[in-house]
C-alpha cells in the first residue's frame, strides 16, 4: 500500500511507493504474551477513573481545592489523549517492545510518586506522568497482540480478551478504588501498580521479540506536535464542559483550536511522503465505523458508569463494597463476552456480531431505565447489567478487529493509537453529554435551593435539617436523580442505535477468514 511522509531534507514530497516490509518475528508462547499485555493493560484503564471512589478519602489527607479536585482526576487523561498517536507511531517505526518497557518503567515511577505525593501540585503532576506512561503502554499492547496473533481467527478471540479487559477497566476502576481506600488507604489505589510493572519487564523481554516496520524517511515532529495539541484542545473542551466551573468559558474555545489544530495535521499528512497517520484509512467504512463504535460504546460505557455508581451509594445507600458487588455483573458478563467474541465473530462476522452487541446493550438500557426505582430491585439490576456488560464487549471486540484487518501491519501502532484516542475522548464526552442530561433532569425535578446543585449536595443539606424535612428532601432528591438517570439510559441506547445503523451500512456482509 502506498504512504506519504518528508524526505531528509523536510520539503513535502508526493506519494511514492514505501519499501518492502520485513516478516514480523514469530511470537511463541502468545497466549501468555496476551496475559502479560492484558495485565497491563488493565491497570492503565483502572487508572482512569480508580480515584472517583479513592478521591474522598484522597481528600481529607491532602486537603485540594474543588479545582485541585477536578484536575487529580483530569491530569491523567489529559495527558494521555494527545499523546497516544505519538507514541504509537514511534513504536511502529523505533520499536513497539522498546515502547511499551518504557511505558512501564513511566507507569512503575509515575505510581510510585503518586502513592507519596505531599501535596496537590505534586499529585496532578504525577497523575500527568501517569498519563504519559499509559500513552506509552495502551497503543503498544494492541499492536503487539497483532503480531503475537497472525491468524485472524486465533486474532479475533485475542481481541475479544484485550477489548474485554480495556473496556471493564473503566467499570472495575471506581471499585478497585473503593476496596483499596476500604481496607488500606488511598496511596494503595497507586502502589498496586508497582508490583504488575516491575513483573511485565522481564517477562515482555523474555517473551516478546522486538518488531517495527521503519519506513523511508524522518518521524515528523511537527504532525506529531499538531495532533498532540489538536487532540488535547479538544480533550479540555469536553472536560471542561462536563465540570463547569469559573473556566467553562474557555472549554468551547479550546475545542474550536483543537478542531483547527486537527484539520491542519489531515491537511499535512496527505501532502507528506511518510505520514504520522495514513489518514487514507478514514476512507475506508470499516475502519470509521470502528473508531465510531468505540467512541459511542465508552461514552455509554463511562457516562452512565459513573451516575451509576452514584445511584448505587446515594439512592440506594449501599456501602462501596456493596456497590462493587453490584457492578461484578457488568465485570462477569463482560468477560463472559470478550471469550465468546472470538468464535462469534468467525461464524457470523463483524457486521452481524456489531449489530448484535449494540442491540442487546440497547434493549438491556431501554430495559433498566423502565425498570428504574428509589428502591433496589436485584431481580431485575442483575439481568440487565450483566446484558449490557456482554453487550459492549462483543461490540468492542467487534470494532478492534474490524479496526486492526483494515489498518496494513506496519500501521498497527497508529491504528492502535486511533482506537484508544477514542477511548479516552468517548469517555469524556460520555460524563460530558450524559452528566450534563442527567443534570438538567435532576435540576427541572427539584425546587430552586442549594440541593438543586446535586445530589450529594442534597445529602448534606438534608443531614443539617430536622429529621422529617431531611427525609422529605432526599424523597424528592433521589426520585429527581433517577429521573435524570432514567434519561441518560435512554441516550445511551440511542448512541448504541445509531452506531448499529452505522456498522449496518458500512460493514461488509461477508465474514473475513483470513489474516
């Protein structure tokens, strides 16, 4: 397939002819190679969203600001995001071994120094480095499982593991979380991490043999620089949208930049004789069905994981572990999916397996939100958790596959760095667009008071009143909350109805065999 990218001198060249590309080593031992891959990748998606159930204990030892709060959180995949295309195509061209022992050894420090942070600056720039280390590691551990996997149908129940694992870090992180601070402290939501990287060093050097396809020509720093800061303008736009605050102002800006930033890289890597990104690839329906699939399912996915979790603590009262013990549907059905996916999608194929896990996610949403009360009803919360958990993961499975076939081996990387850009900006659109729903339902079900600001805010209003107006108050705040929650899992099935039509119209009908 032809390329583009800049000669030595650095003027753009027309599109040439790459050179041939030397047969990738041969992985033995593979899946104990996707074990490793899979145990990492794992800790760098907890690492998201572990501080959402950890951040109140976090809080009364160091003491941050509502601001500081919200950037502990933030910094991580702030960071992240821009730079995930970045290092993939580094690993692509340098090495993707190299790439991913360097995101360990990021991760191992970046956790260490989080664990022990004296103070809020040196946390979120901590939390920052975090970032960098999990953009080392995210795009490495799914290009490298293309190369452990040459054929597609042992590639397929790979993936359906690796997309299981990457798509339950979002829910498993606020209940690792949670069962950390519970039973250590917060410093244990990042010390956990230490030991998993300074084992995936020795056995990724063991195990995997080293692989990149260099293509004639330079990196290119200045597309690496135009989408890095492309990518995070837009990523501010829609932190900032879902936090609000006194910065709101400069959220629809930064995402207007960002935008700008974006449309000047495309505009690049078409003219360059060696690109960053084939951005050739958005041609093909596949592989723009994929990237919209997975952002669609984690805005779902994040979005309504974590109102979720506020239902489970502050509607029903449930303590955190029992909370956990809620969400382990979502968790077991979700693994349940990522091993079924594999054989699945040999026998009916992306089209057919995409449109089935979007639909049984759609319908177990539809299900919840007319089954949504004050009062826990486990018959009918276990079903459909565990619905939408095998639902996202044989989506997920689906679209990385159908991502991976259309992407050339020595793009593995980038289209790697692609699929988990989406990650990260699905997740964020997903608190974004379903928060701020959700909170417009809650503020239109309640009277015009300081509860209005939300539901913990009504918890500790409802706490300094007499017994019988507390009591009334969290009657009316809880049913205005599930109202807003009702709503949000309406959204979300039709996010999911929208990227079945999608995947319906651009998916090939045919079931693809081959590597």
């Amino acid at each position: 397939m032809g390329t583009s990218g800049l000669g030595d001198s650095g003027d753009v060249h027309p599109v040439t002819t790459q050179k041939a590309q030397a047969p990738m080593p041969v992985i033995r031992r593979r899946w104990v190679v996707l074990a490793v891959l899979c145990a990492s990748l794992l800790l760098v998606s907890v690492d998201a969203t572990v501080l959402h159930m950890a951040l109140p204990a976090l809080a009364s030892d160091l003491r941050p600001s509502a601001t500081g709060q919200l950037w502990i959180i933030a910094a991580y995949s702030l960071m992240a995001a821009p730079l995930l295309l970045a290092f993939g195509t580094l690993g692509d061209r340098y090495g993707r071994r190299k790439v991913l022992v360097l995101g360990y050894v990021v991760f191992g420090l970046a956790s260490l120094a989080c664990a022990w942070a004296p103070n809020v600056p040196v946390l979120i720039a901590a939390r920052a480095l975090l970032g960098v280390g999990g953009a080392m590691i995210m795009p490495a551990t799914l290009s490298l499982l293309r190369q452990a996997f040459p054929d597609r149908a042992e590639r397929r129940t790979a993936i359906g593991i690796w997309s299981g694992i990457a798509g339950s870090g979002a829910v498993l992180g606020p209940l690792l979380g949670g069962f950390l601070v519970e039973t250590f402290s917060w410093h244990a939501a990042f010390l956990i991490n230490v030991p998993v990287m300074i084992a995936a060093i020795p056995l990724t050097y063991w195990l995997i043999p080293e692989s990149a396809d260099p293509p004639d020509g330079p990196w290119d720093l200045r597309s690496a620089v135009l989408a890095a800061l492309g990518v995070v303008g837009i990523a501010f736009a829609v932190k900032q949208t879902a936090h609000g605050g006194a910065m709101y102002v400069f959220g629809p800006l930064a995402g207007v930049i960002g935008l700008v930033l974006l449309t000047v890289f495309v505009v690049r890597q078409r003219q360059l004789k060696v690109p960053l990104l084939d951005v050739s690839l958005f041609r093909q329906p596949a592989f723009r069905v994929a990237v919209g699939s997975v952002l669609l399912v984690l805005m779902s996915v994040v979005g309504l994981g974590l109102l979720f979790a506020q239902y489970l603590q502050l509607v029903l009262a449930l303590e955190p572990m029992q909370a956990a013990l809620r969400l382990l549907f979502v968790m077991g059905a979700a693994i349940v999916g990522s091993v079924v996916a594999g054989p699945l999608l040999q026998r009916f194929g992306n089209r057919m397996m995409t449109l089935a896990g979007f639909a049984v996610g759609a319908l177990a949403l539809l299900c919840a939100a007319a089954g949504l009360t004050e009062a826990e009803n486990l018959w009918l919360l276990g079903p459909v958790l565990a619905a939408i958990g095998f639902g996202i993961s044989v989506s997920l499975t689906a679209a990385s596959d159908a991502m991976l076939a259309a992407a050339p081996a020595e793009q593995a990387g980038a289209a790697a760095a692609v699929e988990e850009t989406a990650y990260e900006l699905g997740a964020g659109l997903g608190v974004a667009v379903l928060g701020s729903l959700a909170t417009a339902a809650y503020a239109a079900g309640m009277p015009a008071t300081p509860a209005r600001d939300g539901l913990t805010e009504a918890v500790n209003i409802a706490a300094g009143l007499p017994a019988e107006a507390g009591a009334s108050l969290m009657e009316l705040a809880r049913s205005a909350f599930v109202d807003g929650l009702r709503l949000a899992m309406v959204t979300g099935a039709v996010l999911f109805v929208v990227a079945a039509v999608a995947a319906a119209r651009a998916l090939p009908k045919t079931k693809e065999t081959t590597a």
